[in-house]
C-alpha cells in the first residue's frame, strides 16, 4: 500500500508574487485539501538562510550572487520566505527550511519523510527548473515513487516547464493534472 506525502515547494511570498501565476497557486491549493481529505500528510518547504548567509558559499554562484543581491529579503523570517497566504499550512503541518535548491538539501525532509514512512512523494513547486527539478532527482535516487503535478508546478521559462515535465520528468515520474490526481484519490 502506498504511503504518499504532498510536498508543496517554495510556494513563498518572494517566489509566488514574483512569478505572477495565481492558477498555479490555486492548483496547489486544490491539491492541499485533497490532500488533507484523503488523509495524506501535507508538507511544506521554503527557502530561507540564517541572516548573513552563512550558509551561501562564495564558490556558489547562485547563493553568493544571491547573498550579495538580496539584502535581507532572503532570510528565514523575511516575510518573503514564508509560506504564501493563499496555501497557509494547517496546525500539524511540517514547514521546512531549506538551504540549497533540492528539498533534500540541508533541511530535515528525509528525517520527516522516514517518520511519515512517505514511499511516494508528490511534487508541486516553483520553479519547475530549480526546486522541482533538483528534488525529483534527489528523490528518485532514494527510490521514493514520484508523482509531479504538472499545473502545480511554474517556471519563468515556460518552454524549460514544458520541457521538463513533457520529457525529463516521465522518466522518472508519473506526470499529471491535479485534477486527474485528485479524482485519483
């Protein structure tokens, strides 16, 4: 029997009202309640660095450009690194704190994973790129199942989103509507 877990990834402020796409928003927020009804666990996951950005190393060019440029706007209790009003977590929800692009990356998610005994892992997140991407690999090498919520999912490149989850991502994952998901419940 399956044990899913819905991962909603970098739904924050920041992100969300940076890229502008309230459909995705609101298929994430259809999948949550889903979700929620049919008894599987919800878990989200943001982006967040501890003020100064230790955590950002000069040898990568994405967090040391990102350190240099973002002020505090980036930091773990920056209204814009939490999670986005239209998905507020309900009271027993993970929220988890990541570092790097991948869940996985120095947070706790495989430790809440392992509690929850998740063998499937649900994917939903912006950027499609970047946090949905780089968690879907990590995931499929720690032989989780996988399932991507393709309306759930936005990158600012919508041809990198048709991309990856039309020919990347079936490799790896079933890729569906949240819809089709849902009436899969």
């Amino acid at each position: 029997m399956s044990r899913p877990v819905l991962l909603l990834m970098d739904f924050q402020h920041g992100i969300v009202e940076r890229l502008g796409a309230p459909a995705v928003t609101a298929a994430a927020d259809r999948a949550a309640k889903a979700a929620r009804a049919a008894g599987i666990p919800v878990m989200f996951v943001r982006v967040g660095f501890r003020p100064g950005y230790p955590e950002a190393a000069e040898s990568n060019a994405t967090f040391s450009a990102l350190a240099a440029q973002a002020g505090d706007a980036m930091t773990q209790d920056h209204p814009y690194t939490q999670v986005h009003a239209s998905l507020a977590p309900e009271a027993g929800e993970a929220v988890i704190v990541k570092r790097r692009v991948s869940a996985f990356a120095g947070s706790d998610l495989d430790v809440l994973l392992r509690g929850a005994r998740a063998d499937t892992l649900v994917l939903a997140g912006i950027a499609t790129s970047g946090v949905v991407l780089s968690t879907l690999r990590q995931a499929a090498d720690l032989d989780y199942r996988l399932v991507v919520l393709a309306d759930a999912c936005a990158d600012a490149d919508p041809e990198v989103h048709r991309v990856l989850t039309e020919k990347v991502f079936p490799r790896q994952a079933l890729v569906t509507t949240t819809d089709e998901w849902i009436a899969a419940l």
